[in-house]
C-alpha cells in the first residue's frame, strides 16, 4: 500500500494526458459530428461529405478540411492500385452509404438528391458491390 | 515453282479458315459497358475501401 501514493500520481497523470488528447479530438470533430447527426452535413455517393443546408464559415472549412485530406489518402490509394482517383473515390462511397450512415442521417446518391436514412437500407448506385 | 504457289496458298488459308470459330453468343450483347468496368473496379477495391475507411477514423465522423 505504500506504493499506491506514486502509482495513483502516475494514473492521475496519465488519465490527465488522454483526456486532454480526447478533448482536443473531439473539438475538432465536434462541429461535423454535430452538422452530422442533425443531418446538415451527409456523406455522399461520391465519397465526400457534403452540405444538405447552407452551413456557417466554420463548418464548411471544417468539411473541405476533411474532404481535402480523404482525397489524399485517395489519391495514394488509386497510385497503389493503378486506377483513377475518382474509382477509389466511388467505391468509398458505396462503402460509406452501405455502413455508416445512421437512421435520420442525410445521404446524396448519384441522382443529386439528398436524402434521409430511414430503417430500410440505402438504395445503392448499380456499380457498388454489396 | 509459280504455278504451284496458288493452289497452296488455297489449302493454307483453307487450313487457317479451319482455325476460327465464330460462334453466336447465347445471350444478347450488353452494350452497357460503363458500368460493367465500374463494377469491376469497385470489385477489385472493395476491401481496400474498406480498410481505408477503419483506418483513417478522424476523416470518417460519425
């Protein structure tokens, strides 16, 4: 029990470190989380986000941040595999519309309409492979 | 010498015709090629799309 003094220090510490980490993170994808659940901001059949609603200065930086740096992990991806950018894009996009939009969530298919998740699955473009 | 480079000539395309089978497909053609090569593509990546997805979490909010 005489360590225990240190050892609490030491957790305290790092419960510290990770929560300041947590909190950071968690600004930053705050605001398109937020912009997420209330169904402004959607993913798109396309494989990048996009704006249902007209959105503040702030979030539409933060959107194109994260739309700039998905284009880069893309691009990396598309050289790897030799075939165009907007290929690993589209099938990003299946991806992204089959997983991971949520029940009340805004979507855009290819027919440039957007549209809001409901409990039946996601009508997807003919190309994606389910 | 010249005489007899015809007809063998003949009998050599006669065995080459041999050679090709043209043959009626079953079904109709598809024309729709477009999606056809998308398909395939997005096939080929599927799992790579997938991955990137798991792996690049703070590009993927949800």
């Amino acid at each position: 029990m005489t360590l225990s003094r240190k050892t609490l220090a030491l957790a305290g510490a790092a419960v510290l470190v990770v929560g300041a980490a947590g909190i950071a993170y968690a600004q930053s994808a705050g605001a398109v989380s937020a912009a997420l659940s209330s169904g402004e901001v959607g993913e798109q059949a396309d494989g990048y986000l996009g704006f249902r609603s007209t959105p503040s200065g702030e979030l539409r930086d933060e959107v194109d941040a994260i739309n700039i740096k998905r284009r880069d992990v893309y691009t990396k991806l598309a050289t790897q595999r030799g075939v165009t950018v907007r290929d690993v894009a589209v099938t990003v996009g299946c991806e992204t519309l089959q997983k991971r939009v949520a029940i009340g969530r805004s979507y855009l298919l290819t027919d440039g309409v957007w549209r809001t998740k409901d409990e039946d699955p996601i009508a997807l473009p003919d190309y994606c492979v389910q | 010498m010249k005489q007899a480079s015809l007809p063998l000539a003949l009998a050599a395309s006669a065995l080459l015709a041999g050679c090709v089978q043209i043959q009626a497909p079953d079904k109709p053609i598809e024309i729709n090629l477009n999606v056809n090569i998308k398909q395939e593509v997005v096939l080929t990546l599927k799992k790579d799309a997938e991955d990137l997805v798991n792996n690049n979490p703070e590009l993927f909010p949800q």
